[in-house]
C-alpha cells in the first residue's frame, strides 16, 4: 500500500480515507457482523459467525422470517431439517392435535450434552424426588432446563416465528453467548403450542394479502372470521388447559414438562397492537398464595435481563400490570405450583404483516424481533443464574413439609362407587401431572359417608406434588385482591362431581395405583331372553343410549322408581330415569340386542342388568305408560356472527365445549348453524337446538319462536338466557344489584378496579335440584356448579320449573363480593319451560366449563336426551 502524505492536520476527506483504509486492513472486519435471518436489523451480542452448514429458514421455508407467516407445516420442516444438519439439536414428537397435525418439541444443547440427555435428565428429576439428596455442589455442574413455548394463542403469532429464529441461533450460532447457552443449558423449544389454530390463522392473513401490505385494519386480512385462529380444533383455549389437561395437545406438553422438569418455562403472547410489550412479573398482589414468595424474586431477577435487551433496541416496555400469577391452569403460571418459574410475555400485535397504529406502522418483523430478543434475553439470565433456579427448585420439594404443616387437610378420599367413570377421570387428571394415588387401607367415616377399601381411592399430601394437591384439590373463599385475569377457583373434586372428603389425617395406605383408565362395566345376571336395565348416572350412559339408537334398537325410559327381579336370581332397584332395553324389536334381532348391550357395557362403562320378566316387584312395570320410548336427538349448535354488531354471535369457547362434549365424548354428531343462517336452514331436522353463549341478537325470533312452539327444545346457557326472554318464549324476573350505587364515591383512579371487584370471574356455587325432574335424572339433591358472571334472576312461581336453585349460601369456593352473594342465594340456576308444544331449559351456569367440569355436563345432556318428557 503506498504511503499517504499529508501537510499539517488532516483535512477531513483524506482522515475519512485514512480509517476504511484501516478498517479495511483489520482481519476481523472481511467478515460481516452476523445478522440472524430476520426480516429486520436485529442485535446478536455475542455471537461471532452463523455456520453455513445449518440451514437458514429461507433455505427451507422460502422466506425470511418476518416477510410472511410461516405455516406449521413449514415450522415442522424447518426444525426437522436443522436437527438432521446439527448435532447440537434433536428432535421429537409428543402427539399429535385433533387434526392431526405433529407436535414437536426440539431438544438444543452442546453435542457432549446431547450424548448424555438420559444422564441429564434423571438428575434433573432428582431435584423433585429426592431433594435431600442433592447438595449446593451437585448444582454447581448440573445444566439448566429451560422449556421455551411459544404461541399458545394460534393468531397470536410472533412467537413461533421468533422460536424459529432460536432455533438458528442456537443451531448456528459461533460465539461466548451461544457456548454458554449450550454448554450450561438444556433447552427444550415447542414452536407451536397450537398448530391447528396457527394453521387457520395463517391460511386466513396469507391468503388476503397481496403482493403490497395494506395497513388499513379494515381490510380483510386484518379481520379474520369467526371463530379466529386463537383456539385449538374444538375452539377451546388452550393456555386455560395446563390444569385441566383435557387435549392431546395438552397432554403432550405436560408429559415434555413432567419428563424434563424445567427450572424455567417461557410462554409467549400477544395483546393489542396499542400497548407496548408485557413480561412478568405480574400484578403482585394477585399473585396465588401457594406461589413461594423466592419464585416471584427470582422472576423479577430474570426481568432485568429482558429489560436490558429490549432497552438496546428502543423497545417500549412494561410489568406489575394487567395480568397475574393467580389460576394455575396457564402456562406462566402451571409451573410455578412445580417448582419452577413460568414467564408470560405479551406482544402488541400486528396481526397481519403491518398495520396502523397511532404511533405510525408496525411490522410483523417488528414484533418478531421483540419475542426473539426476549428469548435471547431469557437464555442469558437462565445461565446466569443457573445454580439460584436450580437451587429454588430443589427446595421447593424439600421445604414441602415446612409448607403443608399448617394445612387442614392432610389427604382426600374418593368414592368409586356411584360415579365411578367420573372419580377415574379424576384421577387420570391427577396423575398427568404426576400426582400418586393409592387404594384405600382401611374404612373411613367422614360427614356421615363411609368409605371402604377397594371402593375408593386416597390422594395425600404427603408426596412429592403435596404443594400441588393442595392447591387444586383446596377450596377457598378469602383472597388478598378481589379481581381476577381468570377464574378464582378450580376445586378439582367438585369440577368432576365426585363424592369425596378431605381427610384432617392420611388414612391407611393400600398399594399404589398403577395408570388409571376407565374399565368396563358389566352385564348382571347373563342373557336375558325378555329385557335389559341400564340404571341412569353414569358418565357415558348418553353414548351408551346413543349408541343403541344408532343400531336401530330403541330404549325406554323409566319416570318412577321400581324394581326388578334379575334373570340370574335376586332383585334390583332402580330410580327414575333407567333405560329400558327390550330384547324382541321390530327389525332388529335379539341376537344384535345381546351383542349391543354387552358392548356399551364394555366400551362406555355402564352397568346393565339382564331382567327375568317385565313384571316388576314394586313401581310400575317395564311396559308402563311411564316408560317412554327416547327419539334419537338431532342437534343443531348455533355458532358464528349475526346481529347488530361485528361482535354479536355465539361465544366460540362456549360453543366449543359444547360440540367437543357432544361430538368427542358422547360420540352425538352436531350440526353447527350460523346465526345468519337460521332462515334459510329447514331447523324441522332438528330436535334440539344449544345456543352456548354470547350475543344472539341476529337469531330471529319468529321463525326460532315458532319452531320451539312446534315441538322444539331450546337449550340455552349462561348469557345465552337473554334470547328467549327478549323474544317473550319465557317470562323471567331479573335480580338487580346496583352497582353504580356501590361504588358512588370512589376515587377516578380506583373506579375500574371496584367495578371489577362486582363481577364474578369464576367461582363455584351449589345448587338445590329436583332430582325428579327428567333434567335432574342421576343426580342426588345438590350439585356443584361453574358460575361465571352476573345477572341473577328470582326463581319462577310455576309449579315444575324450578330444577335448580342456588342452595343458601350459594358459594362453596371462590370470591364473589358480598353484594352479590345476595344476588344469587335462592336464585334460579336451572329452568324447564313449557312452551306450547315445545320446551325452553335454560342454564344460568355453565354446566360443560372447559371441559373438566364432569360434574354437570350430565345435567345438560339429560335437557337433550329426556326432552321428550318436560
């Protein structure tokens, strides 16, 4: 290079010359700064070169992340092929969702840690199972599991974009911050919590879009249609199932969770494209009491890391607001009752790849870049403070006795015998997450119930989830802050509508259980050459009904107790509501009967009992004008938007529950019906029609009115109870409770807070019933129920309507204020009208809530089955 020659001070154009000249000399500066394949400039401190022997997503997936929304499809392709490039990365499935889609998860750490993950794992677990073996010492060259999920929400959808984005880094990434991360960490990345609401979100945004982006949220690809991407197939939210592990989806993350243990688990979201961008910690004062006060310290250690990245791009941010630590069903908070530390984060949304907002245009790349960096973020102070998250869930486990020491319950102890499917399901809900169950060493009287060996089973405290059976299997009523993110209580026995007892002692211990499953029935008494009874209770006695129907084999039903003499000798006695199966049909051969009878005996766990002849000892006999033949149910569920809004319609989660239930469950096929649609539907096809849920001003009345005048069943539930009242079907009397009037005089700053404190999040109420109302067959004189929200109304005054009425008080568990305590003891909880030819049953409560609550789902199937009989 030739020398440059200068007089005096440099002028500036040759000083400018003078340093590219330098720079260009310098080794290091023939490489380019390494740039993560995003769509937008994006920091990636420590990170000296990405290998190109790791597949970009551009590679695979045909754009950079940022460009477009990326499929499911494409994401499984993407992790599939840089696990096949890197041996830094793994790859495996733990299900797949409804639709059939693949749930992954990808298992990044060095090459020598993927030699020995069994190893890892097992002394991982060691921290839950034997705490007291594990010293300050052996969490010193322990690595840190951190499981990070992304985009529970299906349109909700940076966040697996931004996983995928993680997964590069990881996979490709040279560098002090990538070395640390791989050789101190474990890192388990699910790009997808949710495919199948992802895929109809994505389909949705990328098939309204042009080659230009409109910003305009008017345009349709800001707009998606009902029921939007956020749900899973059945349109249920999947962050509200990390409790009740009701779906496949559900179940195989809580098998990862559980398999892996994770000291930390991330949860991104999005929020509304106003806001700025959320993580945890939450509103303190809502956080649950069984949360140890070190989880909540240490998630506002972590904070600081997420702050200090988000500060080095200009990113707005914010915590201690909006949301909480309470309802253990999420997944920023699951693991907090695990020993772990869960993190929610929240984007603000662009939906769509821009749109405008009033601080000008966001990017989809923009809120991409904000979910990455916070992942980034989250993997440096899991290293960082490794031997701290470590250590808190060791003695989380370890300190289990100091906890529970003051606690009044010391087991609980389930019945099997009445509702038997109902305590296994129960129990099959437990032992996802890992709980241990044990047969029942000896007898047990509590509250006048008595329970014996081999007809119940025993769920203690003294385990290694202690901490977690207390508190889903506690009830409570006093709470520190009176408002709620979600519900307020979730007490487990009730939900499944089990008889149990908590225990102020732990019984004797039989034999611990082995998995649990639901086993079959049986058929008493052999073949019967006249009649079968099916007494009516159990969980799948619907199916079961069902299930004969479909074979053309038509039951009776039974309005008044009797008794039988059984065809192997002995009698039985039956209540109301049994199923009569007569063995000589027309057009169908006994033969066909046998064989039905003995497999719903099987396969939907029902008893049944083979009759001697159809002259009963007491009670009218099986050819009574009381037993009546069942028509097969035809159901129409009415879904989607119509009404005076863009809001109006049904309620997709309620919805959902519903068309899961029937169609899962019960094995019932459901005709879903748009709101707008009803005029032009032949609604005579149908014997029942639900409205779930929601706004349903766009139903119309007449043609609605005339087909329940006609012989219809109308089935509505919580606020669905508007529809019939407005449409003069049923004349009901509402309770008021004036709130303004409750919170006149409050502060401008604290007026919202104490409107909130008036509402009713979730809590469980008890409810009279008249168990000889067809509505109440199988059930004894009270019942647990979901109630959410308010709006209470006076019982009616006509004799035979009333099948259910809040007991007084009405709360077993959860905050209600005490206004409307008031409100809803003695209120209406469950009505069958007569109208006309037809019948309006309307459910205040939700009796399908989120698909764990077992307890009333029979209560709304009876409304459907035995409509014939109101």
């Amino acid at each position: 290079m030739h020398a440059l020659h200068f007089r005096g001070r440099y002028p500036a154009a040759a000083l400018a010359f003078l340093l590219v000249a330098l720079v260009l000399s310098s080794p290091q500066s023939l490489r380019a700064q390494p740039q993560v394949p995003l769509s937008i400039d994006t920091p990636v401190p420590g990170v000296t070169e990405y290998d190109d022997a790791i597949p970009t997503p551009q590679d695979v997936i045909g754009h950079r992340i940022g460009e477009r929304h990326t499929r499911p499809a494409q994401v499984v392709d993407y992790f599939q092929a840089v696990a096949d490039a890197s041996d830094r990365v793994s790859l495996e499935s733990h299900g797949r969702t409804y639709e059939g889609r693949r749930l992954i998860h990808a298992i990044v750490t060095s090459p020598e840690n993927q030699g020995r993950l069994d190893e890892i794992k097992s002394a991982n677990q060691q921290l839950s199972s034997s705490p007291a073996s594990v010293s300050d010492s052996d969490l010193e060259s322990m690595p840190a599991v951190v499981m990070m999920g992304y985009s529970i929400h299906g349109d909700e959808a940076s966040g697996t974009e931004a996983s995928i984005l993680l997964l590069y880094h990881l996979a490709a990434g040279n560098g002090s911050a990538v070395d640390g991360v791989l050789n101190d960490a474990v890192t388990i990345i699910d790009p997808m919590f949710n495919p199948d609401g992802r895929d109809r979100f994505v389909d949705w945004v990328n098939g309204n879009r042009g080659e230009v982006a409109t910003t305009d949220p008017q345009d349709r690809e800001h707009n998606q249609p009902w029921p939007g991407g956020r749900t899973n197939h059945y349109w249920f939210d999947l962050n509200r199932d990390w409790l009740p592990g009701q779906h496949p989806a559900s179940q195989g993350r809580l098998n990862v969770f559980h398999d892996w243990r994770p000291q930390v688990l991330t949860d991104y979201h999005e929020m509304g494209p106003e806001a700025t961008y959320f993580f945890q910690p939450g509103i303190p004062s809502r956080t649950n009491p069984n949360t140890p006060e070190r989880n909540q310290r240490l998630t506002g250690e972590i904070a600081t890391y997420h702050a200090d990245y988000l500060k080095r791009i200009g990113s707005l941010f914010y915590t201690r607001e909006s949301f909480d630590d309470f309802y253990y069903g999420k997944g920023s908070t699951y693991p907090d009752i695990n020993g772990s530390i869960g993190i929610l984060f929240e984007q603000a949304s662009s939906r769509s790849l821009k749109t405008e907002t009033s601080k000008g245009v966001m990017t989809y790349a923009f809120t991409v870049r904000n979910q990455f960096l916070a992942s980034l973020s989250t993997m440096e102070a899991v290293t960082e403070m490794k031997k701290d998250l470590l250590a808190h869930q060791r003695d989380f486990y370890a300190n289990r006795d100091d906890v529970l020491a003051d606690a009044e319950e010391r087991a609980y102890v389930i019945d099997l015998t009445d509702r038997r499917s109902r305590a296994q399901s129960l129990a099959e809900t437990l032992q996802r997450h890992r709980v241990k169950l044990y047969d029942l060493g000896e007898s047990v009287t509590q509250d006048g119930r008595t329970y014996r060996p081999g007809d119940a089973y025993v769920v203690p405290l003294d385990q290694e989830q202690g901490r977690f059976v207390k508190a889903v299997m506690e009830r409570t009523s006093e709470y520190p802050d009176s408002l709620f993110y979600d519900v307020s209580t979730w007490t487990l026995p009730l939900a499944f509508g089990v008889d149990y007892a908590p225990l102020d002692r732990t019984p004797d211990l039989g034999s611990e259980l082995d998995a649990v499953s639901l086993d079959g029935g049986e058929v008493v008494g052999g073949q019967s050459s006249y009649a079968y009874v099916m007494p009516w209770g159990r969980y799948y006695a619907p199916r079961a009904v069902y299930r004969l129907q479909d074979a053309g084999i038509r039951p009776r039903v039974m309005t008044d107790p009797f008794s039988v003499q059984v065809a192997g000798g002995g009698t039985r006695s039956f209540d109301r509501g049994a199923i009569v199966i007569q063995v000589q049909q027309r057009g169908v051969s006994p033969d066909s009967v046998h064989r039905a009878v003995a497999d719903i005996a099987e396969t939907d766990h029902v008893d049944i009992v083979a009759v001697a002849g159809g002259m009963t000892p007491s009670g009218p006999d099986l050819g009574s004008r009381g037993s009546e033949i069942l028509p097969k149910p035809k159901v129409a569920l009415i879904t989607g938007t119509g009404g005076s809004s863009r809001y109006s319609g049904a309620s997709a989660y309620d919805a959902g529950e519903v068309w899961h239930l029937l169609s899962e469950r019960m094995h019932v096929p459901v005709s879903m019906i748009d709101v707008g649609s009803v005029e032009n539907v032949d609604m005579d096809e149908y014997t029942t029609v639900v409205l779930a849920g929601g706004d349903y001003s766009g139903l119309p009345k007449e043609a609605m009115s005339t087909w329940v005048q006609d012989g219809g069943t109308l089935i509505t539930l919580q606020d669905a109870a508007e529809w019939p009242i407005e449409a003069e079907l049923v004349t009901m009397e509402k309770r008021e409770v004036d709130v303004d009037s409750l919170v006149r005089g409050t502060s401008y700053a604290d007026l919202q807070n104490a409107y909130g404190a008036q509402g009713i999040g979730g809590s469980i109420f008890e409810v009279e019933l008249d168990s000889t109302h067809p509505v109440a067959y199988g059930y004894s004189d009270t019942e647990a129920v979901f109630r959410v929200g308010t709006g209470f109304y006076e019982p009616s005054k006509k004799p035979g309507v009333n099948v259910g009425t809040y007991a007084t008080p009405a709360r077993i568990s959860g905050y209600i204020s005490e206004e409307q305590a008031e409100a809803a003891n003695g209120a209406a909880s469950i009505e069958a009208h007569d109208v006309v030819r037809g019948n309006v049953v309307m459910f205040m409560d939700n009796p399908n809530f989120r698909a764990f609550w077992y307890g009333t789902n029979g209560l709304f199937l009876n409304a459907i089955f035995f409509s014939e009989l109101l």
